[in-house]
C-alpha cells in the first residue's frame, strides 16, 4: 500500500529524531516521567510559596524578616528528609527605608506614588524641595548640563530591555551629582503597570557626592513629560529616611542529597532567599527558592538518589550586596573543583520554557538531550548562555558549566513592586517548573559521565 505524503514524512521525521536521540537516554526516560507525575499531582510546591510569604513577607537583607525566615528554611528542610542541612554566616549590609515621600507642589498640589531606591542615602529631616527637570538618557543629561544645578532629574527612560534601562538606576544619581542635581527620580524599570513603583539598587561611584534616589510609576514620569514639554513648572518635595546601620549576621541555608557513589561531586541549584521591600518577594525571589528546592524534595519522595551530590542553596543578599553568592564561593573554594553544574533560578516561576547553558560543545549536547525529556512541560529549549548573580562568582572562580532556568512571561511588569506576591503564580506554574528543575537536576547528577568531559 502507498503511503500518503503527509504520514510519509512524519514516519520519516519520527526515525530521524529517533537516530538522533542517544541510547544513554533510554535509562532516564522512567525516573523523567515519575518526576514529573510526582511534582503534577498536587499543588505542593504552590502552597509552599505561599506559606513563606505570606507568613515572613518581605525579607531584605538584614531584617528580622529574613532571619525568621532563614529559620524556617533550615526546620523545613530537616522535616523533608533533607542532608547535612545547615545555615552557613555571611555578613550582609543593614539598609533601612524608613519613612518617605513625594509631593507634587506645582502645578497643583498631590502626593505621589513613590519608592526609594534600596541603598539610598536620605534627604534630612527637612526633605528636598526643588524644581524638576526630565531627561531621556545620560547624553539628554550632559547635553542640559547648564539646568541642572539645584534641580530634581527625572530620568524618563522607556524600558527596553533590563540590562540596557537598569542603568538608570544604579547609575542616574552618580551621574547626575556631577552637574549640581540635588537629587534623582528614576522612571520604574520595567512596563506599563497600574502605576506601580519599582525600587532596585542604585550604586554611588566612590568619587563623587551621594544623593538621595527614588524610583517613581511610568504613569508619572510620562505625566511630568508632558508638563515640561508644554513649559510648565515642576516642583516637588522629597522626604526619605533611608540610611545603612552597621552590618549584620545573615547566612546562606543549605540542603542536601547525598549522591550514592560520587558524593563529593556536587551540582547545586538554587535562588536568592532575601528580597525587596514593597511586596513579598514571590516571584523574585522565593518562587526561585521553591522549585529548585522542591527538585531535591520530589527525588527523596520517589527514592531517587543520583551518583553524585544535589545541593540546594538559599542564597541571602542577592538584591543589594552580592554577599551571599560571594561568601559562598569563599566559604566552598576548595572544592568548587568538584562542583559539576550550577543552577540558578531567579528569572520568575511562570510557563516553563527551559534553560540557558554556559559550558563545553559536549555538555551541551549532553543538557540538550536530557531537555528533550522536558517538551511535555514545553521547558525543552536549551538557550546559549546561562547563569545568575549567585552562582556568579564560583561559576566564574572555577570554571564551573552553569544553568539559568528559563520561563515565560512579564517578569519585569511586577519585578521589585508591591504586586510581586504569590497571586501572580499558579499552582501549576510552581508544579510544572518544579519537574523541569528536578529532571534536568537529576539526569546531570546520575550520568555515568561527568558532565562536560563529553568527547
């Protein structure tokens, strides 16, 4: 009997794909499965996130928050089964918001929505009152040098992409100080939202004055555009508090599953554990913790226990000091040699798409084939780069192939803002990326190889 074409080619496709997938897979088609069954069949991991922000709520760096959380991490992991689970002490910065606001005085009297930028420096008690001059970009800035002492800058920058607009952020009050500005509004980095606020961290370069920073809605900053354009006055009065204490204990959490024959070699997945003040931190950066923790859990559940080593890491000070991601690559240097993979999960826990990969040719073919496990969940697209702010630095120390875990979504719309809570993840976003994270995990700790001395 002749074949029609249409099923002639998908015959044909079928034995193609099947040539290309390596027999090595075979093994780990049942443990992918069980897995991902396992993380699907309940709203576990969902139900977890929303237990640690709604109990500990935001947790930045070097408040009561955090710590109280930090416990509760250690307690929990015990309680799942969990390994050589530990905190381990890293010294992270004290920022303080304290009180703060902005006032529209001209053209018309209003308070305005406003956030200051994490690490600030403070107004006085008396605030600033001052004129406004908006700007679109540092060469807008330099270009109207002659107008800006003694002003307020607005920097209203459209957001393009994070690495490209976050720039004026950290950058905008260094930059600004340098033509007399007095202080700095900074429109939020990210898109259109419901007039929502995004702080971030701003850095001050070390040879110039320090002002105060605040980020302010889209809404807003489009709002003073026009003023300015049709010429008319802006002034406002700006009161922060914002100051740095003395620094304080925080501490990395640790959890493990012992590998059953290569113990000492490690892959590490995790996510930053503190966060922002305005909302609850969900999906930057507890969301990230969750599903890479709940890998190791789901393995322990189905009594998977690969060759070598998974540890999870909950990092502290990611968003305003780098000092957990560093304190643990001081803390582990003498065997980050033995470190495999590392992970992060920190870009959001919506539709799983599947990850980026930093490493050798071989290895890549090696995550690209475990990935094709992953296309019922749709995370089975393996990007060119990966990586994280965490992992960064023994990523970078040793030479490490590194993972960035990958997902749909608006990240930026509620990134660093009060709507960041777990109403804006569901149930099977947490389950889904969870399984995503738990195979992939897995497979790289089990093979009978290790990952990236591929031929």
């Amino acid at each position: 009997m002749r074949l029609k074409t249409p099923v002639l080619l998908i015959l044909l496709l079928s034995a193609s794909l099947s040539a290309q997938t390596p027999n090595w897979l075979d093994a780990y088609r049942s443990p992918a499965q069980r897995l991902i069954a396992a993380s699907q069949s309940s709203d576990f991991a969902w139900q977890r996130l929303a237990e640690v922000t709604d109990t500990y709520g935001p947790r930045l760096s070097g408040s009561v928050n955090l710590e109280r959380a930090i416990d509760w991490a250690v307690e929990t992991m015990k309680k799942d089964g969990l390994e050589n689970v530990r905190k381990e002490s890293v010294m992270v910065p004290k920022w303080v918001r304290g009180k703060e606001s902005l006032d529209l005085i001209d053209p018309a009297p209003q308070p305005l929505v406003m956030i200051g930028l994490g690490n600030s420096v403070g107004t006085g008690p008396d605030g600033i009152t001052a004129d406004v001059i908006v700007v679109s970009s540092f060469e807008d800035l330099d270009a109207h040098a002659a107008d800006v002492k003694g002003k307020i800058v607005l920097f209203n920058v459209p957001f393009t992409n994070y690495g490209a607009t976050v720039a004026y952020r950290s950058g905008g009050p260094s930059r600004a100080v340098v033509h007399g500005a007095l202080a700095v509004l900074v429109r939020s980095v990210g898109p259109v939202g419901l007039r929502t606020p995004h702080t971030g961290a701003t850095t001050y370069a070390a040879d110039v004055p320090r002002i105060p920073g605040a980020a302010i809605p889209v809404e807003d900053a489009e709002r003073f555009q026009r003023l300015q354009n049709r010429g008319v006055r802006i002034r406002v009065k700006l009161a922060m508090e914002a100051h740095f204490e003395a620094d304080v204990e925080s501490f990395n959490v640790v959890g493990e599953l012992r590998g059953s024959e290569l113990p000492d070699e490690v892959i590490v997945v995790g996510g930053h554990f503190d966060s922002w003040d305005p909302g609850v931190g969900a999906t930057d950066d507890a969301g990230g913790c969750i599903v890479t923790w709940e890998a190791l859990r789901l393995m322990k559940t189905l009594g998977l226990r690969p060759r070598r080593t998974v540890r999870v890491v909950l990092w502290t000070n990611e968003e305003n000091g780098s000092r957990g991601g560093n304190g643990y690559r001081d803390q582990h240097a003498a065997e980050l040699k033995d470190h495999v993979m590392m992970m992060e999960s920190d870009g959001g826990v919506f539709d799983p798409a599947g990850f980026g990969f930093s490493g050798s040719d071989g290895a890549r073919r090696t995550v690209t084939a475990i990935a094709d496990l992953l296309a019922p969940l749709g995370a089975n697209r393996i990007e060119a780069a990966g990586g994280g702010a965490d992992i960064g630095p023994s990523v970078q120390a040793a030479g490490i192939p590194s993972m960035s875990h990958l997902v749909g979504g608006d990240y930026f719309l509620i990134h660093h803002t009060p709507a960041d809570t777990v109403d804006r993840i569901t149930p099977k976003q947490m389950s889904d990326n969870a399984a995503a994270i738990a195979v992939m995990t897995y497979i790289v700790a089990d093979l009978p190889w290790r990952l990236g001395t591929e031929k």
